[in-house]
C-alpha cells in the first residue's frame, strides 16, 4: 500500500494433531502459537514490515447473550496467546470455536466472525506514512444477507455441478419418523450420534470370528441432524446422500479393532481427561454404562494416569466387561489413529478395515425405504449420577 509493507503471519492451532487424524500430520511439529508469532513477527519487522497481522486457527468463547460486535466476558485459549504476544502484531482475526466477538485484547482487535459464512469482518487499517505502523483498526462483523447480485461466473459454475451431482444427492436411502438431532441429554449423549454408532456397529457385527460387539462415534464428527423434512418438502422424512454428508462430511472409513476391557475403560476416561472440555462419544445400543458428574468434572483437562475412572457398570450385550477379556470394538479411521486425543485406540490390534462411514449408514437405514422409518434412538446408553 503506498510503499508501506503489510505481513500476516497465518497458522492453525498447536492442538491440530488431536482434532485432524494424526496419520496425515505425522512428522510435522505443532508449536505454540504466540511463541510463534513472536518468531515470524520478529523476522518480519527485519525484514521492513512495521504493520503485522495474525490470522490464527484458534479462537476464544463469548458467553450468551453476546452480540456480533460485543465482546462479553471473553474467555478461552485466545486470550493467553494474545497477552504472549509482541506488540508488534497490530492485530488478530482468530477462529475454531465457531463464536462471534470483536474485542480488544491487551490493547490489540480480536475478531472472530462465527461459522459457516454467516458473518463476515470489515476490517480497516490505518497506516503511517511516517512510522509505516498500524496507527488505528476499524472492525466490524457483518451479518452475510443475500442482497447483492449473484457472480455469473461463478452461478454457472455452481447450476453445472448441482446438474451433476442432483441425481447422486437426493437420491431417497431412507426414511426417518422425526428429526434425529445433535440436541443432547444431561449425560451429553445424542440421537443423530446414537444412530450413527448403530449404523457402524451392525456394519461389523457380522464378520465372522472378528466380528464387533459395539461402536463408537465421536460426537464432533456429527455436524448436523437428519431432519424430518430436509428436502424441502413438508413431513416427507426422507434421507438422501445429501442430508447422510452433511451430517457426516469427513469420509472416514470403519475399523474394527480389539481391545481388552481395561483398555475400553480407559478410552472411556479419556473423554474428560487431557480434554478441554468433556468429549463423550456415542455408543451403539449394545453398550451401557454410568459415569459420576463430579468425578468427571474433576477430571477433565487433567492427567489420565493414576486418575480414578468416573465410569462404572459398564456392559456390552448386557453382559459385564471383564478388564482381562478382549472384545473387537469399532470406531471410525479418524478415533482409530487416536483422534480428539483417544489414544489408547492406538494401541487396538488385529484391525480390520470397513466400509465408509456414509455407506455403512445407507446399508443400514436402507430397510426402512419399505418398511418402518427410523424413529429417533432412545437417550439410555449412558446415566450420569451425582
């Protein structure tokens, strides 16, 4: 601009390697972000540039009721990596937690413009002519409306792939009775989640000596709800490949693995220990079990060895999970690598690959095309106790 020289420095999270499956990231090195930024940031003022930005995939939380442009008691992993960083970065246009806030953290803007292309940040910069710093920043979040004229090139682009794909798309694979959602109970488990496990639970349970005797789906990889009148059409209950994708967009394939029942115990406690915050997966309808709100309250973001296991009465088919036995459980590629830090999926042995998770769903949802819809599952695989 003029002669004046503007940086961005751009990085996802030191976290990366727990929320991506860690086979795609091996040998590569996740370090802290502000120490980061103060590195780049540094060889950047060298290198002549006085005004800095920080684009971060790494975000913070505004409690409820927060504005587009408020910033009401923010919190989260943010606001410690700001306070750690130079003051000469000017400013950071953050993400991740899928929150909405415009702050102004340790005198420097924060932004985040929540998820989904539902907002977008108007940024403006002022500039010195004499310092060539960053003297002011003007943000403002924006809420995306559809006001302004469609691009013709890129419509042309979009109508030639929607021809394309239609046919794939809506396609009828099932039918449900109700909405099936992510809405969850007090224990956290949910009934898109519930669904899914069954689904990859029966597409295992019949492979002979190996077959599984229950599923797990991690409840971040459910990213929307099968709802009863997706298409558009008014109480049509239908369920296309388009809604299975959108639900579950990731591709990952199944895998079945044995692990002895102390070892399923202890991927049970990994669901609040080493977690930021409680990550109960869901399990398939062969599984039950209890946990204690304080005992796992007490352990979430904490060590897992030597930590007393808030979970109890666990069974699977009814039957009590001996520590000693091995029992072949399936999960989807993603856990299996050790993903939203399960790591002792790990250490699962005699692994056996699977269908894709979209596909085990059709297959399994594929009877009600002629018989009785899917109705929502029952929240009753996991009680929460005091």
């Amino acid at each position: 601009m003029k002669g004046i020289k503007i940086a961005f420095i751009g990085m996802t999270l030191e976290g990366t390697p727990d929320i991506v499956s860690p086979s795609g990231v091996a040998g590569l090195d996740f370090l802290d972000e502000a120490d980061t930024a103060n590195r780049y940031a540094k060889e950047l003022y060298r290198r002549g540039a006085r005004a800095v930005v920080v684009l971060l995939h790494e975000g913070g939380v505004q409690p409820q009721p927060g504005g587009i442009n408020d910033c009401n008691g923010i919190s989260g992993p943010v606001v410690d990596i700001v306070e750690r960083t130079t003051k000469k970065v000017d400013l950071f246009v953050t993400g991740h937690t899928h929150n909405l806030y415009n702050c102004v953290i340790d005198g420097r803007p924060v932004t985040s413009a929540s998820s989904f292309g539902r907002l977008v940040t108007d940024l403006d910069l002022t500039l010195s002519r004499h310092s060539k710093d960053v003297v002011e920043v003007a943000a403002n979040n924006l809420i995306v409306t559809q006001n302004v004229f469609k691009a013709g090139d890129i419509t042309q682009l979009i109508d030639r792939y929607t021809a394309i794909a239609a046919p794939l798309r809506d396609r009828v694979i099932g039918r449900i009775s109700a909405d099936i959602t992510r809405t969850t109970d007090e224990s956290l488990e949910n009934a898109a989640g519930n669904l899914i496990a069954d689904a990859q639970h029966a597409a295992t349970a019949d492979a002979g000596t190996g077959a599984a005797v229950a599923a797990f789906m991690n409840p971040g990889g459910v990213r929307s709800d099968f709802t009863f009148a997706q298409s558009g059409t008014e109480g049509d209950g239908n369920v296309t490949p388009g809604e299975a994708f959108t639900v579950q967009p990731f591709g990952n394939s199944l895998v079945t693995l044995t692990l002895s029942g102390a070892q399923l115990l202890e991927v049970l406690k990994q669901q609040w220990c080493t977690q930021d915050a409680p990550r109960v997966l869901l399990p398939s309808a062969s599984v039950h079990y209890s946990y204690s709100a304080a005992a796992a309250a007490a352990l979430v973001g904490q060590p897992c060895e030597g930590a007393p296991n808030p979970v109890s009465g666990l069974t699977i088919g009814g039957a009590p999970v001996d520590p000693a036995q091995s029992y072949r459980i399936t999960v989807n590629s993603f856990l299996a690598d050790g993903g939203d830090r399960f790591t002792v999926l790990r250490e699962g042995t005699d692994r056996l690959g699977g269908a894709v998770d979209t596909d085990a769903l059709e297959a399994y949802i594929a009877p009600s095309l002629s018989g009785t819809p899917i109705a929502p599952p029952a929240l009753d695989r996991i009680d929460m106790v005091p």
